[in-house]
DNA sequence: GTTTTAAGTCAGTCTTGTTGACATTCCAAT
DNA sequence: ATTGGAATGTCAACAAGACTGACTTAAAAC
C-alpha cells in the first residue's frame, strides 16, 4: 500500500478520494476559522481584520501594494480594514524613506497583543492536529496543501516561508 | 526524521511550522474554490449555490435541517439559496411522505449537469495535486484535516464518508 | 514637463451571512 | 380531540466584506 509507481497503484486517485479530500476542506476549515472567529467577535472584528493583521505581524513594515497582492482583495476592500485597524491604533503606517509614496505598514504594542491572542488560538487548534497525526501526515498535508495552490500565490508562501 | 515517539522529536510543532500550516490553509482555500467561481460567475450563482447543491447531490432526498446542519448556516440564508435554485430547475422538492412538514431535496437533470461541471473542476485541481505528491501524502492530508474539524463536523464528515 | 505609480477615497452594488418575528403544517402525547 | 412542540417557510432589516468605476493627490521616473 505504498507508493508503488511500477504497479501504479491509483487507488488515491479514485472519485471518492477526490470527493473526500474536497469534503474535508470545507469542514477543516470551518474549524480552522472557528476559534479566531469567536475572539473576533468581541472586539467587534472580522476575518478580514485578522488576515491582514497576521501578514502585517508577519512582513512589518509592507507596503500596501505587497499586502494586497497577499491578500488577493482590492484596495478599496483593504483600505476600509485597514482604516479601522489605524483609527483602533492597532496599525501605524509609516511614510517610505526611500519612496515616499509608499506607506508601511506596522502593528502597534496593542495590535501584537490582539494578533498574538488570535494567532494562538488558531495555532492551538493545528497543534492538536499535528500532534494527533504525527510528522509525517503533517508533512504530507503541507505537500498537498502547497500543490493545491495557484502557482503565483504558491510563489508567494515559498517566499514567506523562507523570510 | 521519522516518526521517533522515543526520542520525541518534536521539530514539526514548532511556532514556524504551525505557522507555515496557518498560511497553507489560507492560500490553499484560494485555490481550492478558485475554479468553481469561475464557473459559477457565468450562471450568476455564488459559493453557496455550489455547496448547496454538492451536499443535495451527495444525500439526494436530505431534508432541509440536514442540510443545514452540514452547511453550518441559518435556514434564511439556506432558503434564498434554495430558492434561486428550484426557480431555476435545479432543485427540486419533494414533500415527505413519512412526515409531511419534510421537504426532501433532489437535484433535477440541470443541477446535476452544473453540479458535475463544477465538481469536475474542482476534483481537476485536486486530482493534479494529489497526483504530484503521491498517496502518502494524500493520506497525512486528509488525517490532518479531519483532526481540525470541530467534533460535530468530523462525525458528519465521517457519516458522509461511509454512505 | 509629462507620464506612471502608490495610495486613498467616494459611491454604488452584490453575495452571503445574521436576528427577530410570525405563519403553516402536522406529528405525537396527553 | 386537543394541544404542545417540531419542521419548514417567509418577511424585513441589517452587516460584513467582497466587487467595479471614477477620481484625487503626491511623488517618482522618464
């Protein structure tokens, strides 16, 4: 039951494997958003608030541009979380040195608190998967995972994996 | 690298591994819903439609508070879907014989053949990915992703598995 | 000096979710 | 036979978060 190329063993790749494999998506992530979600409420904050907090936290000092391309929103769908994450003085933006033109983006002490609480909730629940499943189905489901996505968005984990 | 439980190697819970699964997640749903919204853009439909009627397709005759328990959503935002979708012939309700408050669901012959274009779709992009990574991985995937499910999801994913 | 780029803003629309209130139907238990 | 509660459906109002399109400002690039 290995991967036994010569035979070809595609067993893996029958309707049903496919069809489990979409119908485990939709309900991993439902759980995978449930905790951030339920912290979110709150304080009055919404998945989109979150995701742009998690990249700010993770590529601080981005510009705009870079977020948006992350995110695949548009800048007006950005720039209304955004102005709310500034105005709650979660978010500063910082004028370019270089390129004045540009803002960057930073969490501020209370934005890394809050990004902090919802990143560890959410990391809770991945952990607890992880450990039930073991390093090598955590590596198979990374693999999948990573070859599900759009190639240009793939270019863009590779990158932030390896920063 | 393997599965040591004796010496406890633990180097794949780490913060930048749970990381780098949290990003995985969100770039991989990208992908994985891509293709159907292409697709569901002609016909003026939403997400909602297609997961509506994937659900209706897999438990032809489900009763509406099944289907609700599996979407995870109010029966107002169920029903505007549904409604859309036996205006158009693509679903169709059947009184319950048993109970008669019951209204049993079935796709007709045209929400069949959508559903079989956007499932198709989507098992294409998953069918590519399982197919570069191999069964291994296939199945660390699926073992993660039923380890992140909220218990209640994770028994109807399990009752859905086997019928 | 003109063009392009980065960012922000205003206005309007759409999908999809939410609450709350209420009506209908009808099974099941008293 | 009546009644309580469950399953379903519907109306109205609202909110988050996405979208398009048009436009401004500022600064860099050419």
């Amino acid at each position: 039951m290995q991967n036994d190329r010569t035979g070809e063993n595609l067993l893996f790749l029958t309707d049903e494997q496919l069809r489990q494999g979409i119908e485990a998506m939709f309900f991993a992530y439902r759980g995978f958003t449930a905790d951030p979600d339920r912290i979110l409420e709150k304080y009055k904050y919404g998945r989109a608030h979150h995701r742009a907090m998690h990249f700010i936290n993770r590529v601080p000092g981005t510009n705009v541009n870079n977020l948006l391309n992350i995110l695949g929103v548009t800048k007006q769908s950005l720039n209304r979380v955004l102005r709310t994450l500034i105005a709650d003085n979660l978010v500063i933006l910082k004028v370019g040195s270089k390129d004045r033109r540009e803002r960057h983006l930073y969490l501020t002490d209370i934005g890394k608190s809050l990004e902090k609480q919802l990143s560890t909730a959410q990391s809770h629940r991945m952990r607890e998967a992880y450990r039930q499943v073991g390093p090598d189905s955590v590596a198979g489901f990374k693999q999948v995972l990573e070859a599900m996505m759009d190639p240009k968005l793939q270019i863009t984990y590779k990158k932030l994996r390896n920063s």
